[in-house]
C-alpha cells in the first residue's frame, strides 16, 4: 500500500514540513507502514519538471532523502513512498528497481498512484505508449492508460472516467479468478499548471490510515487554506484537515495570487 502527498504553493516553499518534519509526514508513513520499495520526488522548477527516483528504502537512505528535498523551493510538488504491489506474482526482485519506482512522468505530465492494477492485460491497449513503458509496476500501465485516454477525449476527467471504464471492460474479457481489475485508482496527477487528485477505491479490507487511524487507508485528505494546498494519502498533522469522499476529483490551481480548489464528484 503506497502512500503519497501532492503540494501547491502561491508562493514557493520548501516541501520539507509535509515529507519530512510533520508528526505524520510521508517519511513517517513510509517508517510506520514499512513503505520500503522506493521513493520519489518530482517538482517544477519555474516549467521545467525534475524528477529524483531511489528504488532503496527512504528511511535507511535518510540523508539523501534529506538533501535532495533541503534544496527544493516550488510552487508545484509530488511525491510517493511505494510498497510494491505484484498483480503478475512475480518473484519481488524483480519489482524493485528505478524503472518500477514512482512518480512516472511523460513530457510535463507527472503521477503517482495507491492501489494496484490487477487487469495488466491493458497493456495491451495502450498504443503508441506501450513502447513507453520500462517497467513492471501496475502503476505504469495505469499512467499510459490515462494519457491514451487523455488523448482521445482531450480532458482529463473524461479521460479517468475512460480509464475506469477500459479496466473494467478488460476485466470482464480476460476471465482470470480476480474479485476486481483494480483495488484503488487513487492517483495525483499534474501537467505544470494544475494539480488533481483523484479518490477512488472498491475494496479497503477495513484498513485505517497508517498514522492516526481514523480513515479508511484509501481514503485521501486535502489541507486548503486559499495560498496553500495539499493533498495526501493522509493527513500529516493535526491541522483543518479535510476528507474526499470515493469518487471525487480535486482540482487545483493558481490564480491571480490565490489558489483555486474544487472537488467534484466524477465516479
């Protein structure tokens, strides 16, 4: 179970509080949950992306971890701690390396993904992005699913209500003994300008989340307070934390000083 943390500022900042300093940080998480498949973290420095990937645990590489997130300031942050789901039962070594860690990126586009992917038939389905993919990370497959998807309804809401769809109609093609083509779809997702965040999820197990609780572990929260947003896999601190609900999208972005936030029920 992955956990992961978007981050968008009027002004730049430096993630550090929420990846490293916080009671609940995604540091701790990864501690707490034995989060210990990788690590990732992308930024934008003005429009240009930059992405840092460890395929080695983030707490027993802590300095790195450190130095790298110290000399970020941005506007614009995502980042994911991965414990590696293995839909094709396939020995863990060979899950673990830099290709299967989180964020994947394409062009100025950059996601993370909690849950796992159980049709990795889709693979097949993806067009021109199958040459694309590097890994064996379900999550992959979901990335290049959404932007083929993206490509042929030009939104990106369309486009994870097609994704959705696409995983279900292979689903019910390939008849293996599965309960369901996917766990979760939760995602964070950016293209330079905005941020969304998407819950979406069909089993929990009667999980909490890792640090406090008192949510369902697929079930995300967002800190809003109009010049800073963040979203998460959950909530880092004892701020004024708020739920999604299943089904929701958020959307943010800035604009003319402040950051505008909406959330819209989308599944």
């Amino acid at each position: 179970m992955c956990r992961m943390i978007g981050i968008m500022s009027v002004d730049k900042i430096s993630p550090y509080k929420y990846l490293y300093d916080s009671e609940c940080s995604l540091y701790r998480q990864a501690e707490r949950g034995r989060q210990d498949d990788g690590w990732g973290v992308a930024y934008y420095d003005n429009s240009e992306l930059i992405v840092f990937k460890s395929p080695n645990t983030m707490y027993k590489e802590k300095e790195l971890f450190l130095r790298v997130i110290r000399n970020i300031r941005t506007h614009l942050c995502i980042a994911h701690v991965r414990n590696a789901s293995n839909p094709r039962n396939l020995p863990k070594e060979m899950l673990i390396s830099l290709e299967n860690t989180q964020p994947f990126f394409y062009g100025n586009f950059v996601f993370v993904h909690n849950g796992t992917v159980r049709v990795v038939e889709i693979e097949e389905k993806l067009g021109k992005y199958k040459r694309l993919v590097k890994g064996l990370n379900d999550s992959e497959l979901y990335f290049y699913l959404l932007l083929k998807c993206m490509d042929e309804t030009g939104d990106l809401i369309e486009a994870v209500k097609k994704t959705e769809k696409v995983m279900w109609e292979t689903f019910k093609e390939v008849k293996r003994n599965i309960k369901n083509p996917f766990s979760s779809l939760n995602m964070i997702f950016s293209d330079g300008k905005r941020l969304y965040a998407l819950t979406r999820y069909i089993e929990h197990h009667n999980s909490k989340s890792i640090c406090y609780g008192d949510a369902e572990i697929f079930r995300m929260a967002y800190l809003y307070d109009g010049k800073k947003m963040v979203v998460a896999s959950e909530r880092t601190d004892n701020e004024n934390w708020a739920l999604m609900n299943n089904g929701e999208m958020l959307i943010a972005e800035i604009d003319n000083g402040r950051i505008t936030c909406t959330i819209e029920k989308i599944l």
